[in-house]
C-alpha cells in the first residue's frame, strides 16, 4: 500500500487492542517503535540484503500469527491505497457498476497521478473492520505492510513510515534487530 494520507490519532478501539495483545515485544509498541527508529533505520541501510530476505518469511508468518488485523485496521482506517486500472476494472466489475462511476463515486488522483480513495477510513472499510471488497481488494491492499517482500528492505523510508502505525511492520523490525547483527 502506497500511503497518501497522513493522520494519526489513538482511539479507544486501539487501546483495546494493545491490551489485548498477548507478547511483551508488544507492549507499548507504538512508544518503543518511535525509540527505536534510529536502529531501524541503521538495520535497513547497513544488513546485508540478502540475509534480510532469508529471514523475512519466518518473520512475517510469525507477526501474522500474533496479530489480528481485524482489531487494528490502522491502514485501512488511515491511508489509501492506490486503486490501479486493473483493481479499477475488477472491483467495479465486482459492484456491477460502470468504472466511470465507480471512479466519480470512490475515487480521486492525488498528486502523483494515482486513484485514492475520496475519504478515510476506505470507503469499503465496515465498522467491524471487515473489508467489504475482500476478495477483490487493491493489489496494494493484499501486499500490505511488505513485511514478505524486497519492497520492505528497498523502501527504506516507506518501511520506516509503516513501522510508526502497523504494528505488524514493528514486529518484523523487532525480530530483525534480536537476530541479525547491525
Ligand atoms: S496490516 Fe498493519 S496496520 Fe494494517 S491492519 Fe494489519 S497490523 Fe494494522
Ligand atoms: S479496499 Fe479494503 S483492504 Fe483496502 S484499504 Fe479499503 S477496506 Fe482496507
């Protein structure tokens, strides 16, 4: 997900959620993911790249498996993806609408030339944090936070940016900092 919005606030929901959450690691995360940016920065730039990619599935499986995007939703919520002609054509084929209208109703292009979403959170996100166009989401949405891919390593500061809002993207980090030397 390529992030167009900025925001940031800390609702009770949320709270709930980190209370929720069962690992020290994750305690406070979003207090220590800011404390910790400087190393996070110095581990994206100095590792080995490789060795990073080795190590990143287990990693991702793992945060997966600790945390429950259904209580969090903190990119849905906060930022856009970008809606690409071929998510354009799906998901308007999806909702049996015309692109046009799908285009006028949805969306808006920011200032790189994307298609955005019109409002945050997404216009599909539900109140119980279901995505009603699920199975037909954005590529950016289904590749959100990277924590699997090269992107995370290349994007440095993109990476940096997820780490200060998806506690996924911290958790990886986390690991990355306990097992590699930096
Ligand atoms: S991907 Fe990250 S920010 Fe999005 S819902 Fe999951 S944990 Fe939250
Ligand atoms: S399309 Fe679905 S997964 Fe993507 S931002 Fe909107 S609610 Fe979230």
């Amino acid at each position: 997900m390529d992030h167009k919005i900025e925001a940031n606030y800390l609702t009770v929901e949320k709270r709930l959620f980190l209370c929720n959450m069962a690992e020290n690691m994750l305690n406070d995360w979003e207090k220590k993911s800011e404390e910790h940016n400087k190393k996070y920065k110095q581990l994206l730039h100095r590792t080995d790249k490789n060795r990073v990619l080795k190590v990143l599935p287990e990693f991702h499986e793992e945060a997966f498996e600790k945390i429950e995007c259904l209580q969090c939703a903190n990119c849905c919520k906060n930022y856009s993806p970008r809606f690409k002609t071929p998510d354009v054509k799906r998901i308007s084929k999806h909702l049996k609408m015309r692109e046009s209208i799908f285009i006028e109703k949805y969306l808006l292009v920011d200032e790189d030339g994307d298609f955005v979403a019109n409002k945050k959170p997404c216009p599909f996100l539900g109140t119980d944090n279901y995505c009603s166009i699920y199975e037909e989401r954005p590529s950016d949405c289904r590749r959100f936070p990277y924590t699997n891919e090269d992107v995370f390593i290349k994007r440095k500061e993109l990476t940096l940016k997820n780490s200060t809002f998806c506690p996924i993207t911290y958790f990886v980090l986390e690991k990355l900092l306990e097992k590699i030397p930096h």
